[in-house]
C-alpha cells in the first residue's frame, strides 16, 4: 500500500462493494458488516477503504475504471444468462432492467 497514491480506486470485488451492497447484507443477517481498513483495488493495489468510490465519476485510477468497466458487463451477461433458466427468480423484464443498469454503469466507468 502505498501512502502517496492520490488515486481513488475501486474494490476489486466492485459489484460487492458500496452501501447498497452492505444494506443488503445487514437486512438479511440483522447486523451490518464493519468496513475494512485496507482492500484490494481493481487494479491489485492494496489500499485504504477510504480511496474508493463506488461512483465512476469518482474513480481516477485507469486501471481500477477499466475493471469496474469489465466487472459490469460480466454483471449484466451473467444476469441475462440466468433469467433464461428454468425457475429463474427474477422475470425477464426485472433481468433487463438490471442487465442495462449494469451496462450503463460499464459505460459511465469507460468514460462515456
């Protein structure tokens, strides 16, 4: 880690990371996990949680951008791809809408 990065990166687990994830967390366990210190960044850098944004408009390292970028569209392909199974727990049109938030987030992280 190192202390003169002026970077603001993304966690490597970027679909994991943010309050929306950790709300989830804490409405299905009842307790709300505490935040870490020190994560690992898109761009394998370890670095303070507080040098990361969930925010594309936030994040300043190119590489860290162009893993969140990667990062979405799997998301959105992964969530098509299992709203056509059989028994899948979403509706066709609630995977479209989170395919295209994904896809849109990809965007904004590619700097478009």
């Amino acid at each position: 880690m190192s202390e003169t990065d002026p970077h603001i990166h993304v966690e490597q687990k970027v679909m994991q990371a943010g309050a929306a994830y950790r709300n989830l967390i804490a409405s299905s366990l009842g307790r709300a996990p505490d935040a870490p210190d020190v994560v690992t960044a898109g761009c394998g850098l370890r670095v303070p949680y507080a040098m990361t944004s969930t925010r594309p408009e936030s994040v300043t390292c190119l590489a860290c951008r162009e893993h969140a970028h990667r990062e979405h569209l799997r998301y959105a392909e992964q969530v098509e791809r299992l709203s056509r199974m059989p028994g899948a727990p979403v509706t066709g049109e609630q995977a479209a809408k989170a395919a295209q938030w994904a896809r849109d987030v990809a965007q904004r992280f590619a700097g478009g």
